[in-house]
C-alpha cells in the first residue's frame, strides 16, 4: 500500500515540518534531491519549514494572547478584561488616619487644612511622605478664646503627589485621551479639574453611564500598555467634550504602594502652621502594588459575575478583593449557616498578620461593603480561625552526593516552609498534605534521600481581663486519642504553653487527661500539680477544646496538640498557616543509624 | 533480452540549479541531473557558514572563518579537515579521495579541489573552487 504523502498541518516544529515537506514532494517526479542537506531543494525546503514554523507560531502566540486565561501579556490580559467591564486595580497608597490637635489663632472662627498637605515620616532605613488629597475644615466657637485646641481626624495618603498639565488642542477627538506619565500612581487619589472645574471620574463600580449626560463633567482612566493611565473625556453624548483650549489638570500620588504600610510616626511639615500636632495614630495601612497579571485573570471573570452588585457570598469576595488591596484570603458566608439570617460573614486573613484592626474592618465595612450590599442584609466581618502547622523533618541525606553542608539543606528547607505558607497553604479550605511537603524537601536536593515529615497543631488565644478571646477553639482535625495520656511519660496530646495566673507569680498550662478532660495544672521547678482536673473539655475525635474557670494574666497562650493523621484537614473558617518559628528540620546522614533511631520517629510532639 | 540503451536511463539525482538560470527551451528554471546534482552540493556545503540555515546551527563548513588566519600550512591543513568532515557529514553520496589546496598569495585566495568518488554512479568527479577574502 502506497504510503500516505497528503501533508500534515499539525505540526509546529520546525524539524517536523521539514520532514512532512520532504515526505509530501518525494512522490513528485521533477526533482528527487530533497533530502540531501546540500542540496539546493533542501535550502528551499528550510526555507519553507521555517517560513511555516513562523507563521505556526506566531498564530499559535496569537490564539493564546486573545483569551484571558492563556494570555501572558499584560497589555493583553489587561485589553480582555477590559470587554469584561473590568479595570484592573491600580497601585494603592497606604492609608493612615491621623488626628490633628489645631489650636485657634486670632481672627478666624475656622481654620482649613488644604489638601495636599504634608505629613513625613520614617520606618526602618525608609522616610516617606504621607498628604491629604481632600480639604479638611475645624469650626471654632466665637466663644472659644485664641489657643483654644480642637481635634480633627485626617486620613493622609503616602506618596509623591504629581500635577500634569494638558492644554487641549483643536485636534482634540471624541474620548481624547490624555496619558499619565508615571506608573505606581494610585487612580483613586486622582483629582482632575477642566478650567478649575472639578471633574468625577465614571467607573464600573460608581455610576457606570446611567446618569452621564452631554454636559456631564465626568472623565474615564484606561490603563496604558507602558503600565501608566490614561485620562479619557467624553464626546458630548456620553460626558462633556472639553474645548480647544481649555486646561486640564490632573493631580495624583505616585505611590511606594506595600513599603509604607505599618508606619507608625508623622511629622507634620504644613507651611504657617508650627503648632499643629498629632495627638493620635492609626498605623499605615493598605497600600498595595499594581494588580499582578494572575490577579487580573482570576478577579475580571468574578468581577463580571457580580455585576458590581453583592448578591451571592462569592459576589463579597471579589468585591473585597478588588477594592481592599491588603488581603491574602477572603471567605462569606451567608448567616444562615451559622444560625443569624439577614447577615453575612466576612472572615479575612490580611497579608503578613493573622487578623484586621478593628479600624480597618470598620472601613471596610464603611466605605466598600454597604456601596455594593443589598439593602436589607448586614454585612459583619470576623477573624479567621487560624491554624498553625508546626513541621518537624527528618531529612536523610546520602552524604556521597553531597555537594554542600548538612546545614544548608536544613537552611532550604526552613525556607521552603515559608514559601509553601503563601503558595500552597494560607488560604481557606487549602489543606495541608504531608505527602506534598515530603515531596517538596526531596526535591531541594539531589542528596535527599527521604524526608519523614510530622506535624502539630498549635492555636494561640489572647488573654485579655481574665476573659480569653476564645474560649472554645476547635482544631478541626481528629486527635491522637491516648489513654491516660496526662499520666504517660511522653505528654499529653494537647498541652498549652505556660502562662501566669493572675496574682501568681508561678507558671501554669493546660494539658488534657485522655479522658476528654483539660487539667490545669501549676509547674514548680518541673514538678506538676494539678489545679482544676476538670478545667475544660476536649472530644479527640473532632478536636474541639472548650476552656472554662482559670483566670490568666494578660498574654497569648498557644495549645499544641498532635492529631491523628499528619494530613491536615482545613475546613469552614479556619486558615492553615505553617508556624516557621515553631518548625524544624534536622538533616541525618543516612549511614547514622544512631541518629536515625533517636529523632527519626513518627508521633510525639 | 534487448539491453536498454543508457541515454533511457532515468536520472538518479535531480536538483534544481541554484544560480537560476532559465531554460531557453522550455523556461523553466534549469535543472542539475546526477554529478552535476551532487557537484552543486559540494559547493553548497563548503560555502555554507554555520548559523546560516535556519535551526541547523552546525551544518556547512565555516571554511570562510579561516581565511582570515594566516596563509601558512596550519591554516590550509585545517581547511582540508573541514571540508573532510561537513563533506563526511552531509554528503552521503560522495567518498572523498583527495582535498588539494594552493595558496594563491598574489589574489589573496586559495584554490581548492575536491576530487571524490560518486557513490551511486560509480564515477569519479571533482569540484573546484576559489575562496578570496572578499566575495
């Protein structure tokens, strides 16, 4: 049977689409030297496989860039959510509310505090300069007599504060646009005036269109492919088109985005005014780099979704995620789950701490959920239940392939779990798998040759006026049930770190009995006397833990327990986080078997 | 049993002519049949630089980077090895006998032969070539 000489339009190698060329025109009577490398047909043949392969790839590059979840250019991933009425997220300035003590001077009832008004300060190696971007105005009584203090609370913006200028010429289209020169800017401090006239900027999630009309004063930001913004003005019908000649200004902060969070000093610097100063501080918050590409193409589908509307728990998140830069993860749930219908729940893990200052769930609450809430629904935010794994490896090493030193590989390892905090756990219902960290280690280096990883929990509670913050936790996970596990030599399963009752100056801790009992007991010179046998609960097979009667002095008491698998499961509204501080890992040489026999074990905390 | 006569016989290789040249005749792109096929390969070879065909990086003989080498013995020993070898490499159809190169100081070029065997056609053929400096 003749073999098949039709030509495949598969292939995009370039080797491959020689050879289809090669095999297609063999059966051709005019020429017979194409496969010979010398040859001139075999020129032409590169020729053309190299042509294809070109045009193979280019289309190939061209079908990826033009949908949004195999798009690797910004410009592009940035144009597709665009059709999807989405805006990426610009860089945000951190944001830190300041109160002002303003004495009154002579002659004036009222003293306005301009915006623009500069506010410096310094965190580590860093100064940075924080403004106000809106006026702030204190009434005095005419009563009140000159010096006479009063406080005014602020929020002042971090950042360089820019100020272009556009002229409009008589060239100007329908939807000029007007570029802004820098990139880091944070949009929403964007103040724009036409001939004075304070322009309000038209986005998806404010008005859309609805209400612009041809004498709107309204204007339109597009991010630009160089990563800056563009200013877009109407065309008469949908906004006012500015005229040839008028000036446009356009004040922004170009921003140091998450470097200035957690500033916690100012310096007032405001020309004429000496004597103001600052009498209270809400530490620099949310400020956040320009929104990442992955970001984009996992929040414009959501964001479509939700039609700028708070509808489903799934509608919560994406709003929040979009309009709070300072969020690791982000879960809702509706009230109806935990038995208080008309509300829903917001649990959110910001980057870097465990929980949000109650400041910042008030602003959230304030100035992002009730813009976007259904009316009849309450929106309340909680703490996550965060969990921490404590990691303890036993890493064999065959010392034949080492090429660097034991302590590297401990060092690697150490590093490696904190890496897995942010990519592989850290997030709600994001489990943690011991197989997958084992896994992880081996493959730091070609020396490992096993890793025997085995994990704790630890929950930490807040001791605040004798009230703990929670009084009942649950590890989410089965218990390692031991019998009379207080009286055994190696511990109990759960055990708390010592703390200090109040008006003792001995130390104390929890530890269960086996019997589903927390004890408290005193530790004298490592001698243990039990307090209160029945001082909580504990049910090993869910992991819950209920504390009641003690009275601890203020501070954070940690509970460790270790659980019956060293899969852990995440579940509800708890977090897995992997406690670097508390995890460790010991390289053995595999040949040690000494070694191996004391550390290398599988339970025990 | 009639024996068939040569000029019936098909021709074994069949390559376009490079130089593209018209056949007054039929005009159409003219043709090389057989030796002159595998002549024109030679040359093809030899004058082939690496990095010139696309994702091929190795193919040709570089033999132009020697010429700017000194015009001694080391420098013409190396340009038979090269062309010993791309030959050996590339083209199947060809057994190398002998590479005589002369240096022909006064144009600043060298003349190179190649005298082989034609494998198929059991024949023995040579190709010349000059290389200068500047072509």
């Amino acid at each position: 049977m003749a073999s098949d000489t039709r030509p495949v339009i598969a292939n995009l190698d370039f080797n491959d689409i020689k050879k289809d060329i090669i095999r297609h025109f063999q059966s051709r009577s005019e020429f017979q030297d194409y496969n010979f490398e010398g040859s001139s047909l075999n020129l032409l043949v590169d020729i053309l496989a190299y042509n294809t392969h070109y045009n193979a790839l280019s289309a190939n590059f061209l079908v990826n860039e033009m949908f949004l979840d195999s798009a690797l250019l910004r410009k592009n991933v940035v144009s597709i959510a665009q059709a999807l009425n989405y805006t990426p997220r610009s860089a945000r300035a951190s944001k830190a509310k300041l109160t002002l003590s303003i004495p009154k001077l002579s002659g004036s009832n009222f003293y306005t505090l301009p915006a623009g008004s500069l506010f410096s300060s310094a965190s580590g190696n860093l100064s940075f300069n924080f403004y106000t971007i809106e006026d702030y105005t204190i009434q005095y009584d005419n009563i009140d007599p000159v010096g006479t203090t009063k406080t005014l609370e602020i929020d002042v913006y971090e950042g360089t504060e820019v100020t272009q200028r556009f002229i409009v010429s008589q060239a100007a289209n329908d939807f000029q646009r007007y570029e802004l020169l820098n990139q880091n800017i944070d949009t929403s401090t964007l103040v724009v005036t036409v001939n004075g006239l304070k322009y309000q900027l038209v986005s998806e999630e404010t008005q859309g269109i609805n209400d612009v009309t041809k004498d709107s004063g309204v204007y339109f930001v597009d991010e630009s492919r160089e990563l800056t913004y563009y200013l877009k003005f109407g065309n008469g019908v949908i906004g006012k088109k500015p005229s040839a000649g008028d000036e446009i200004l356009a004040t922004y902060l170009v921003t140091s985005g998450p470097e200035a969070n957690g500033v916690q000093t100012f310096t007032p610097n405001i020309t004429g005014r000496g004597d103001i100063t600052i009498s209270a501080t809400v530490t620099s918050n949310g400020g956040a780099n320009i929104e990442t590409i992955n970001e984009i193409k996992d929040n414009a589908p959501n964001y479509f979704q939700t039609q700028y509307r708070a509808v489903t728990a799934k509608d919560y998140e994406a709003i929040l995620k979009r309009n709070f830069a300072d969020i690791q993860a982000v879960h809702a749930y509706g009230g109806e789950e935990v038995g208080k219908p008309g509300k829903v729940f917001f649990s959110i893990k910001p980057k870097n701490r465990d929980k949000l200052t109650p400041q910042e769930k008030l602003a959230i609450s304030r100035d992002i959920l009730t813009k976007f809430n259904l009316v009849t629904i309450t929106p309340e935010i909680t703490d996550p239940d965060i969990i921490k794994v404590i990691v303890k490896t036993i890493i064999q090493y065959d010392p034949a392939k080492l090429t660097t030193t034991p302590e590297v590989l401990v060092a690697r390892a150490i590093a490696l779990f904190n890496t897995l905090n942010t990519t592989y756990v850290g997030d709600f219902l994001e489990s943690f798998r011991v197989s997958k960290i084992s896994q992880e280690i081996i493959n730091l280096d070609q020396a490992i040759v096993s890793a025997n990883t085995r994990t704790n929990l630890r929950i930490d509670v807040n001791a605040l006026n004798q009230v703990l913050d929670k009084p009942s936790f649950t590890f989410g996970n089965r218990l390692h049930e031991v019998i009379y596990a207080g009286e055994a030599s190696f511990g109990a399963v759960c055990e708390s770190t010592e703390f200090q009752r109040v008006g003792r100056q001995t130390f104390s801790k929890f530890r269960d009995d086996g019997r589903g009992n927390m004890q408290l007991v005193d530790v004298i010179q490592g001698e243990v006397t039990i307090v209160n046998p029945e001082a909580g609960t504990i049910d090993y097979a869910t992991g819950d833990v209920a504390i009641s009667d003690f009275d601890p002095a203020d501070g954070d008491i940690g509970f460790i327990a270790y659980p019956e698998s060293f899969d852990i499961n995440a579940s509800g509204n708890s977090i897995l986080q992997i406690s670097v501080g508390d995890s460790s890992a010991r390289a053995i040489d595999k040949n040690d078997l000494i070694s191996l026999n004391s550390f290398n074990v599988s339970r025990g905390k | 049993m009639a024996v068939q006569p040569n000029f019936q016989r098909k021709n074994v290789y069949k390559d376009f002519d490079l130089s593209l040249t018209r056949n007054p005749l039929t005009n159409d792109i003219g043709t090389k049949t057989d030796a002159a096929a595998i002549n024109q390969s030679v040359k093809n070879i030899i004058l082939t630089n690496f990095y010139e065909r696309p994702f091929q990086p190795n193919f040709g003989s570089n033999i132009s980077g020697l010429l700017f080498e000194p015009a001694d013995a080391i420098t013409i020993a190396d340009m038979r090895q090269v062309i010993y070898t791309c030959l050996a490499n590339y083209e199947p159809r060809v057994q190398v006998k002998a590479v005589v190169i002369r240096d022909l100081i006064e144009q600043n070029s060298y003349h190179i032969e190649i005298q082989y065997d034609l494998k198929d056609v059991e024949k023995e053929d040579s190709t010349s070539l000059v290389l200068e400096r500047l072509r």
